[in-house]
C-alpha cells in the first residue's frame, strides 16, 4: 500500500513539474505564433547575442535600431497596394467635382470599374491617380480622411478592415524587440503620411518612426492660423536605393537589424547588414497560397527575386510563411 502511495505520489510530482514547465514555456514564448525551427532560432539568436551584457556581439540600446518595411512585410499586399485601394475609393468621392474625368484616363476606366485598364498606363496613370486623391488638402484635412477610411474599409477578397490583415508573427516580433529595447521603425515605399495616423495603434510605432515616400508641402497663413498644405508634387521616393536615404535623413544611425519581403528592400537589408558587428537580415517570403498568396518571382506586387537570390548568397533569413508561421492574421 505504501508503495503503491509512493509510486502516486512520484507520478503526480513529475506530473505537475512536466505541466508546470510547459505551461511556464508556453506563456514565456516571446514568438507564439511562429513555428519552431530554424527561422525561429535565428531571430531569438540573434537578439540574445545583441543584448547579453558581456557578449562580445552586444550592442548599447542607443544602436539597437531595426526597420520594416510595411507592404508585405507588416501587412498584405494583394492583389495591389492597399494604399492604392485607398486612392481608388478617393477617386469614386471626388468625382462629382471632376466632371471632366468621365472621358479622362485613367480615371474615365477607374469610374467604369475596370481597374486593370486604368492602371495599364503603369507609373503614370498611378501617378495620376495618387496627386488627384492626395493633395490640394492641408495635412491635418488628409489625415482625417486617411483615419476615416482606414476605420472603415475593407479588403473586396477576405472581408477583412485592412488593419486586420497585419501579420500575427510580426506583431510578436515587433514586441519581443521593443521588449529587448529595440528602437522599431517603419520604412516603406507607401505615403508617409498615410501611415503616420494608424501606425501606433496598430504596430506600436508611433509618427516619428515612420520614413516614407511624401509629396511636398507649403506653409499657408490662413484666418484661421497657420496650416501646411499638400501639394501635387513629388518629394521624396523612399524605395529601392531611396531606403537607405531616407533612413540616414529620418533616423541618423544605420540599423542592425532589417526586414522586409521583395526587391524594393533589397538595398535596406544590404545597407543594415554592411555595418560592424553582429547583424540580421530576414525576408518574408509568401508561400501560403491558402490563408494568404503566394508570389515571388514574377509577380507584379512585391516582386522577390533578386533580393531572394542575395539572401540566400549572404545568409540572411527567409522566412516560408507556410512553413514558419502558425497563425497569419490576428483573431478578429
């Protein structure tokens, strides 16, 4: 019999530690969402090596900067830019004051309903489309209707407001940096100042952290006090080779860490990881034609295919969407 007590006790002790351990695993996991393995690894690594004080890789929190990109790093971005869905609805709004867009492309097509038309004239017609819906307003004007639109509008695919289609293991990674006090930035291609208004309470990421591509401004003294007002102009592109530009103008100091998901961040990643000591580089890669697209190479948003090629040349981390992460969206 006291044996048998023994051998219950034993069980239930080994039970309790075992459970206990998951469980104490389970909520101390700084990146839920991601799958284990090899992606996984590479991040906690690296962070660890950063921010352990004596490590020969360790970093001062003053130069622990990391920058994003947003489109398809952050969020989704098919099957067009969601900031250009935005610029399409504007479109359909201000119509009544244009009469003369009815036989005026691309806007004659973007009033038909025939998208693809209407962006069949490439970086022009964008262009077009972009200046008509995001100037001759004052800043404080269009970051109303930027915070109205993003409120309320949703992806015509998955039914979703585009701020739920944020990625559920970027979130995470976002956090777990700031947590090992990483300075986090954005540094997209998109308008500066139509993410400025919702970044912070989506990412955490407040408006001074957010370099992007802008249109000029003018400052105006009106009856009613000084404004500055948007004009039809372009200022800055920050793409491409733009990247490193507008992180050395907006931030000062070159990051260590860098993320981003297609060849327009190929230059941000080669910029980050060309500095001293230890560095990281991480691509998102989409595979999971199920919950999200999947697209590289050939696709005419988000292209990855040269940066692809240099990842895998350098070392830098890929991540397979289908493969690493277990969630993609955060529950509604």
């Amino acid at each position: 019999m006291r044996l048998k007590l023994a051998s219950f006790c034993l069980f239930t002790i080994i039970f309790i530690l075992v459970c206990g351990g998951l469980a104490v695993a389970q909520a101390t996991d700084p990146l839920p969402s991601w799958n284990d393995g090899q992606t996984k690894q590479s991040i906690l690594r690296f962070v660890e090596k950063v921010t352990t004080s004596g490590s020969p890789d360790f970093v001062p929190v003053a130069d622990r900067i990391a920058t994003f990109d947003n489109d398809g790093t952050l969020w989704s971005e098919q099957p067009m830019y969601f900031q250009l869905f935005f610029a399409l609805d504007r479109v359909k709004i201000l119509a009544p004051q244009h009469p003369e867009w009815k036989d005026k492309e691309p806007f004659a097509s973007l009033l038909k309903g025939d998208v693809k038309a209407a962006l069949s004239g490439g970086e022009k017609a964008i262009l077009e489309i972009v200046m008509a819906t995001h100037a001759g307003m004052t800043t404080t004007e269009f970051e109303k209707i930027v915070k109205d639109w993003i409120a309320t509008s949703k992806h015509p695919k998955t039914g979703r407001r585009y701020t739920e289609m944020v990625f559920q293991p970027m979130l995470e990674l976002l956090s777990y940096l700031r947590a090992n006090d990483f300075k986090t930035f954005i540094v997209s291609g998109g308008g500066i100042e139509f993410m400025r208004p919702w970044t912070e309470a989506v990412y955490g990421i407040p408006p001074e952290q957010v370099v992007g591509s802008s249109i000029q401004t003018r400052f105006e003294m009106r009856a009613d006090g000084p404004v500055l007002v948007r004009l039809p102009k372009i200022n800055f592109i920050d793409d491409k080779e733009g990247k490193p530009v507008g992180i050395n103008t907006h931030i000062g100091r070159r990051p260590i860490a860098a993320f981003g998901n297609s060849d327009g961040d190929l230059q941000m990643l080669q910029w980050a990881t060309a500095g001293d000591g230890e560095r990281f580089a991480l691509l998102v890669h989409h595979t999971d034609a199920d919950r999200e697209w999947a697209y590289d190479r050939k696709s005419h948003i988000g292209t990855l295919d040269k940066a692809l090629d240099k990842a895998n040349a350098n070392g830098w981390t890929v991540v397979n969407m289908k493969k690493d992460w277990k969630a993609i969206f955060p529950d509604r």
